[in-house]
C-alpha cells in the first residue's frame, strides 16, 4: 500500500523515482481505509535527506501509512529553510491532542553535550512523557535512543575513544521476537556514533530487555514497555550513500575521522559503498508496524491513555 505524505514534500519526487508509491492528501480522501498514522520527530540537521530515508522504510509494507512530521519549537535548525518547516512540519501544541499509531524521534548532533545542556532539552523531555500516553509505540534512534533510557531510566552514555563507523554484524538475542520475523541469524546495521551505552547499565531495569547487540557495536536494539518503545543505537534507515557523505565531509572539515568499516567494497574509499543492510532494516521498520503498532493500536486511539494509566498502576 502506499504511503501518504504532506503535499509537494521533496521526497515525493525522489522516491517516486525509486517506484515507490506515495500520495498526497487528495488522492489519500478517496481510499476507503483508516491509514496507520506515524508522527516523525526530525532532529537531524538535513531535513529532507532524513524525510525521504524514513518514507521509504515505511512504504515498504502493504499497511497504508499517513506521516506527519514533527518540528521542536525551542529550536530552529540551522541547515534548513524555515520555509520548508512551516510548510511540512508541525509544532508541538498543533499536535499535543491527538493519538498517534506510531512515532519516530531520530537522532541529533549533540551527542557530545550532557543531555542538560541540550538547548531544547526540556521539550525533548516533555515529548518522550507525551508519547508514552499517546503513541501506541515509539522508535528512538541513536542519540534520541540514549536520550530516552537516560530520561526513564537514569541509563547515563559513555564516550568513545573514537567515533564507532561503519557496518556492523548483529544477531538477535532471541530469534523468536516478533521485531526479527524473517531475519537472518547475523545481519548488518550502520552506526556512526561517538558513545554508546553498556550491557551492565540495562541490566536488572524491569521491562527493559537486550534485543540485539554486536561484538563491535555494542547493544544494539533495545524494547521496553513490551515493545511499546523501541531504542536503536543504529541507523537501519540511512541510504547508501549517507555514511560516504558523512566521510567526505569531516574530511573536508579537517577532523579526526576513519574510514567506515565494513562499508566500501575492499574498504577502499575510492570503490562504491556495498550495501549489505536494506533488506533487515526493511524487515525491521516492517515488523516494527505490523507486530507493535497495528497489531497493537487499540480501535479507539483514545484508549493508549486509559490503557497506559490502567498498565503504570498494575
């Protein structure tokens, strides 16, 4: 099924280059089916690549999606067009009513700063306690995933020794979760990161559970809430070309940076990327939808509320 999206969003154009169906708002009014409806919250500085990276996980299955995209409003991104956030984006209080089948917070470049002296921290926090009551279930990525262990369960990050970058070889804890129908026993997620967070800091949380980890990459997937929230410390949804593109430009920056590993072919720079991650993250992003959300969301939204508080008092 297709995915629908606000009007004259740039992706359009991009992805139905790659074939993929997506619709806007007139066409959406004449299907007779009630869309799962996914709220984005884009924290990464370049809007538009991450918009189009998440629709096309998305449209990927044979649910019909209806995104929405969220903007924080105590802070203004530096690398987009205040235009293109008014246009697509929604502030907080035009969205702080409604229910949500899904929703997706992605990561930020302030890894290196304390979660405190984040700018917008207070309304990150203020977002994480709102969709607990009003998403069916949440995927926090990278920094937004050790922003939110932190806020609910003290989880502090730790600083790497250099950035972890590249490709790396996972495997499922337990094959027999839904979130790995359909997985291979190793599969590949890219990571490009400067800290990460332990095995023994998660140890011992109640409702929290290891999903995947890595020798290299450490924990990797993270659920709690019994797959009401989801933490990836990875990037299943960065395209082809993202980590060339976050290469070249420290490079061009002049700062410390290695060759991503396990991503060139023969890890020689000057070859093409080999793309070994799309299929599992389509499965993720897949299985996400249909076994955590749809499968999940209560027939009246309204009812995440009274279910949550019935939860949080049993």
């Amino acid at each position: 099924m297709p995915v629908k999206i606000p009007d004259n969003l740039p992706a359009i154009s991009l992805l139905k280059n790659e074939n993929i169906f997506v619709m806007d708002d007139l066409r959406a009014n004449t299907q007779d089916i009630r869309p799962m409806r996914v709220i984005i919250l884009n924290l990464m500085p370049l809007k538009i690549s991450t918009e189009t990276d998440f629709i096309r996980l998305l449209s990927n299955n044979p649910l019909q999606v209806e995104v929405e995209f969220l903007r924080l409003d105590t802070h203004t991104p530096k690398n987009t067009p205040v235009e293109h956030l008014e246009m697509f984006y929604k502030g907080f209080k035009e969205v702080a009513e409604n229910f949500y089948d899904g929703m997706i917070i992605t990561g930020a470049p302030v890894e290196m700063l304390d979660f405190e002296e984040v700018t917008y921290w207070d309304e990150i926090k203020m977002i994480f306690d709102w969709a607990r009551t009003h998403v069916t279930s949440t995927l926090y990525i990278c920094w937004a995933s050790q922003a939110a262990l932190y806020h609910f369960y003290g989880v502090g990050k730790i600083p790497l020794d250099k950035k972890l970058f590249g490709v790396f070889k996972h495997s499922a804890l337990d094959k027999r979760h839904p979130l790995f129908r359909g997985f291979d026993d190793e599969f590949y997620i890219p990571h490009s990161r400067h800290t990460t967070i332990t095995e023994a800091d998660l140890a011992g949380l109640a409702d929290v559970a290891i999903l995947s980890k890595s020798e290299d990459a450490g924990v990797a997937i993270v659920s709690s809430r019994g797959g009401r929230e989801f933490y990836l410390t990875g990037h299943s949804e960065y395209a082809p070309w993202t980590l060339h593109e976050e290469y070249t430009r420290d490079l061009e920056k002049g700062l410390p940076i290695d060759t991503p590993r396990n991503y060139y072919a023969g890890d020689d720079p000057q070859s093409e990327p080999v793309v070994r991650w799309a299929s599992h993250a389509n499965l993720l992003f897949n299985n996400w939808l249909n076994y955590f959300v749809y499968q999940e969301t209560p027939f009246d939204l309204k009812e995440i509320a009274h279910l949550s508080e019935i939860k949080q008092h049993s």
